[in-house]
C-alpha cells in the first residue's frame, strides 16, 4: 500500500483488508461504475507509475468544476490496482440522482468502441471491487445495486435505461464488460461479481 496525502494506492488484497477495518456511518445501496474517459489507458502508460499524478490531476480538475474535493469514492487502474480518494462518508459527485447512497468508482480508460481494451488485471480488480463492496454493504449485486452512468438522464437524474434518450454518457463505455446497458450488464458483469462475491470469505 502507498500514501500521498488522503490518496491510498493498493492491491485487491490490501483493499479487502483495508475495508474490512473500515467504519462506514452513511448507509450504502449504490455502487456505480464509470469509466474517466480521459485519463484513458494511454495516459497511464507513458508514465510508469503515475497513479497519484492521475489522481491529482482529476482532482484538479474536478475543484475546477465547482467540486469541494475529488468526485469519486474509489479508482481502478490498469495494472489492478485500486486508490481510495474521497472518504466514503462523504457522499460522491458520481451520478445526478444516485449519490446520497451511492459508491462511486472511476475506472481509469476509455471503454468506448474501438478505444481501450480492458487488460485481464483491471477486470479481475474491477470485479473483486464491487463483489467486496457487496459484501461490506450487504448488497445482493443486480442492476439496482450495481449501476452505470448511461442509465441515468444527465439533467433530470432519472433513471431511463429501459428507455434511452439522447441526455445520456456512455460511461462506462459501449464495451464494458460486454456493453453498458442493463441487459449486457446483467448477463455480464453481475455474473462475475456475483461468482467474485461466492469466492469471497465472509
């Protein structure tokens, strides 16, 4: 595990020991998943090493946004490695109408067609991530508990995956774990953490 400043850069191992010992007052329903976009996997690799240069910078740029800190409560990166960010008492900048109870994980790349291709390492952490906050939360993983961006109207904060309009990201991304809607998350990525979560000891 390494520090620089509130920022902790970890292994999935240190993770589940880390949140293990950790005391959460503000109740937990949530876990969204999104992709940064920019820095993508390229950002990353031309600099070894540069979790906290990344994290500092997204920072930077969420404080210029209007931000009091960081948005999210936790990101992953390409390596398999995961930083804790914004305390998870504090409620996330993640997605308008999923906050109050709401986890919010960045995961660093572009997951767009024909952008970055997701690295074994970064799935396998991505996956034992949410099947750990499931476990810490309480939370059975299906497509309320574990949400992304796109379903969700970016002015109105409604939820409107069943019936998309044109106020929607991609986040995160068109190839996340098979796609980013509800049903290719369901048949996808909720079976991996939910066969992730069965591994887990309780």
């Amino acid at each position: 595990m390494k520090q620089k400043g509130k920022f902790l850069v970890m292994n999935t191992n240190e993770f589940e020991a880390w949140l293990d010992g950790l005391h959460v007052v503000r109740s937990i329903s949530v876990i969204q998943n999104h992709h940064t976009w920019i820095p993508d996997y390229g950002t990353f690799a031309r600099k070894a090493d540069n979790h906290f240069g990344l994290l500092e910078a997204m920072e930077r740029s969420h404080l210029e946004r209007g931000f009091n800190q960081i948005a999210q409560n936790l990101t992953t990166f390409p390596d398999g490695t995961v930083a804790v960010c914004r305390p998870f008492d504090v409620i996330p900048a993640g997605i308008k109408g999923a906050n109050t109870n709401g986890i919010c994980i960045e995961h660093v790349g572009n997951f767009d067609a024909g952008h970055d291709v997701m690295t074994a390492e970064h799935a396998d952490c991505i996956i034992r991530v949410n099947a750990l906050l499931c476990r810490k939360f309480d939370l059975t993983p299906n497509t309320d508990s574990i949400v992304y961006h796109h379903w969700y109207d970016l002015t109105t904060g409604k939820r409107v995956a069943e019936a998309p309009g044109t106020n929607t990201k991609t986040c995160p991304g068109t190839t996340f774990f098979g796609g980013n809607t509800v049903q290719a998350c369901q048949a996808n990525f909720i079976l991996k953490v939910m066969t992730a979560l069965m591994a887990v000891p309780v």
